[in-house]
C-alpha cells in the first residue's frame, strides 16, 4: 500500500508506539483505582504523560492537561461545558471541521448563542481584519474558535494574532490543533490559545482513541459528563472533571510515547522531510492539465495536505480506483467539514479527493501517486477518443 491518508490517522506509528501500548496493558492498572504496585506504577507514568504534552505545547502546568478521547471530545467538551449565556457569541472560520462547527451549531440550537462566520479565501486566507470587524461589530463574542489548519486544503490560520485579538475584545480562544500538532510548533502561552484539542492518533503518532485538552485555568467551565474519579468517593456529587472513569492508560503512554518521538526526531526535521514531499507532489499534479488543486499552493503557508480533483471523474470513484487498481490510499468526499468544501465551492460536487503526507511518507509514494494519474488520465482520454472516433 502507497498510505498518503496520512491527516486522516498517520500510519505507520513509531515502533515504540506499539510495543508501549503492549506492555502498559499487561503490566500496569490505570490510578486511583486499586492498592497494587500495578495502579501505583500506572500513576507515575500518567504523571509523566501529562508532562510530555504540556514540554510539547509549552503550557506551564502538567495539571492543565486532561486526557481524551480524541480531538473531538476535547472540542465538544470544551464548547459544550462553556458557561454561555442565551445571546452570547463566537466567532469560528469558514473552513471548521465538524469537530468544531457542529458543537457550536448545537449549543445555537439548544443555548440561543449566535455564531458568526469569517470567510475564507484564497488571496486572504488570514483575514484578521474580518475577526477584528466581528468582534467590535459584535460585543456579545465571549469564544472565537478556530482550526490550526484546513485538513481539507491544509491553509494554516495566524493563531497568534487572532488569539490576540480575541484577548484584546475579552474572549476566550479556542484552537483545533488536529492537523498541526507535531507538524508546527504549538505555545499556548506566546500564541494565546486558552483552550486546545489534541489528536493523538494524527502527527502526534500516537493510537486512535485518545486525545489531550488544555484549559487555561482561569476558565471556569461546566460539568459535563459525571461519574467516577478515584477520588473524593464518599461525596454524591461532584465538581467539574475531564477524566471521568476508568482511563485507557496503554491509549494514554502510547500517545505520550508518540509526543516524545516527534519532540526527539524535531518538528523541524519532520517538517522539512514533509514540506519536502508537499513540493513534489504539487509540482506533480500541477503537470497534468486535468488536474485541478485546491487552496493556496504556498508550502510554507500549508500543512502536507492537497485536495484535488480530476476532470471527468467523481471524487469518490476516483479514490476507488486509485487503491483497488494501483494501492493507493487516500481519502475522498467532504472529510467531515463541508464549511471548507463549501468556501472552496466542491460542496454538493462530490468533494475532492485529498492526498496527506506524514513523516514515514516517502518519495515512492508521491511517484505512484503521480504515475498512477497519469494513467488513469490517458486511458480516459483513450477511451473518449475511441467513443468519439
Ligand atoms: C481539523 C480536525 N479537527 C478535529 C478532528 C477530529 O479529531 P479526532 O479524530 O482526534 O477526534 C479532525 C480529524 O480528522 C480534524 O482533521
């Protein structure tokens, strides 16, 4: 298999990743939960879990951390426990996924909190004036929410400046990190991010599964799901919590297992082996005429993600060629974010087929990629040739 899925979930993982996933499920119990040396053993490594993510993000206290199911979890936990108010406000991007747009569509529905939406575009993908417009026009805006990066078409938002902006208008910055997180650098102190959702499963490569949040502890949040914490057992209720139950511990080492082997490999050198490959993979498809690329085509300005389509084939039919006839895989369709399908105008079209790189991604990959077009291109054209002639 040629795997170029890489934003989806990065494959394959770090050796390490594996065999830590293993031996923590044989030899260790998740903490506060038994008297063994199994669960005390358990506590000390999550100690030093929580540690690795808050190196990776720069947040100044492990206990800031709080482990997740996902990305996902993280957002809508985050969104979802918000103290809002009916007529509150928040402002997200045009090119959210729903990890993101459908927490905040729920809590319009069900909380009366009005959502505002900054456009994108190609020309201007880091309009900051538009946020800024918003959030004077509007001063009911208590969250501005935003991706890192397109995992459609892999544009890269300025969190810095609209976490900045969103601090100068008194509201709290949200960031999805699921596309960037081990492939830019992420500081939630100089970039003035007060909440952050991390996958472990994408550029972190950890297992699918887990997931880490930051919560400036200045917020103060609602409960949001209830339950066990191995501690203050005797009380009935309890106060606000992210880790509810039995934590999945092999989940959580690997995925720190994952954050050490980014932090030891650098995310520069990951980076530049991936911006390596972008290039040659725009350079590619930019070759055939039938081929048309989405989003800027900036790779400094860009995660390894490229979203395209063929002339005369639907996305999806494509995708299934590409790996039932050649091994290759890649994902097609709408990616879970018809916000950034519609501000590229592929909604209701079939989406695009989207090829992501990762650092185990080699040079053969985009070659059989590219080669594999070409092919199916020509005999295309072969074949409309001989029904006109
Ligand atoms: C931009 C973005 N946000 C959120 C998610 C959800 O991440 P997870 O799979 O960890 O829930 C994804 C996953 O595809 C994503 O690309």
């Amino acid at each position: 298999m040629f795997y170029l899925d890489n934003s989806a979930t990065t494959w394959p993982k770090p050796d390490i990743v594996y065999t830590t996933m293993d031996s923590s499920f044989r030899q260790m119990f998740s903490p506060k939960r038994g008297t063994s040396r199994a669960s005390r053993m358990g506590g000390a490594k999550l100690d030093e879990a929580r540690q690795a993510i808050a190196n990776l993000c720069h947040i100044p206290h492990p206990n800031q951390v709080f482990f997740t199911s996902g990305a996902t979890h993280a957002l809508n936990l985050a969104i979802q426990s918000f103290p809002w108010k009916a007529g509150d406000g928040v402002v997200m991007s045009a090119i959210e996924h729903h990890a993101v747009s459908r927490p905040i569509r729920k809590m319009a529905r069900e909380k009366g909190i009005q959502f505002y939406i900054v456009p994108y575009t190609d020309e201007l993908p880091f309009d900051l004036a538009a946020y800024e417009g918003l959030l004077k026009k509007h001063p009911n805006i208590r969250m501005v929410a935003t991706t890192h990066a397109s995992n459609v078409i892999g544009s890269i938002l300025p969190i810095e400046a609209i976490g900045r902006l969103a601090h100068q208008y008194d509201s709290v910055y949200l960031v999805d990190a699921a596309q960037t997180a081990g492939v830019f650098p992420i500081d939630v102190q100089a970039q003035n991010i007060d909440i952050l959702a991390l996958p472990g499963h994408k550029s972190l490569y950890g297992p699918p599964g887990v997931g880490a949040l930051y919560l400036n502890p200045s917020l103060q949040l609602n409960s949001f799901m209830e339950g066990g914490t191995g501690g203050d057992s005797g009380k009935h209720d309890m106060a606000f919590e992210v880790e509810v139950g039995t934590i999945p511990l092999p989940l959580i080492l690997a995925f720190a297992e994952g954050v050490k082997w980014v932090q030891e490999k650098g995310i520069e050198t990951i980076h530049a082996h991936e911006k390596a490959l972008l290039e040659q993979l725009l350079s590619g498809l930019n070759q055939l005429s039938e081929v048309t690329i989405y989003g800027h085509q900036r790779p400094d300005e860009k995660t390894p993600v490229v979203s395209f389509t063929v002339r005369g084939y639907e996305p999806e039919i494509l995708g299934a060629i590409l790996f039932d006839d050649y091994g290759i895989a890649l994902r097609s369709g709408y990616h879970c974010a018809p916000m950034a399908h519609e501000a590229i105008d592929t909604l209701g079209k079939g989406g695009t087929i989207r090829a992501s790189i990762g650092y185990f991604t080699k040079a053969e990959d985009i070659t059989a990629l590219l080669s594999a077009l070409k092919e199916v291109i020509t005999q295309n054209c072969s074949v409309d040739t001989a029904s006109v002639g």
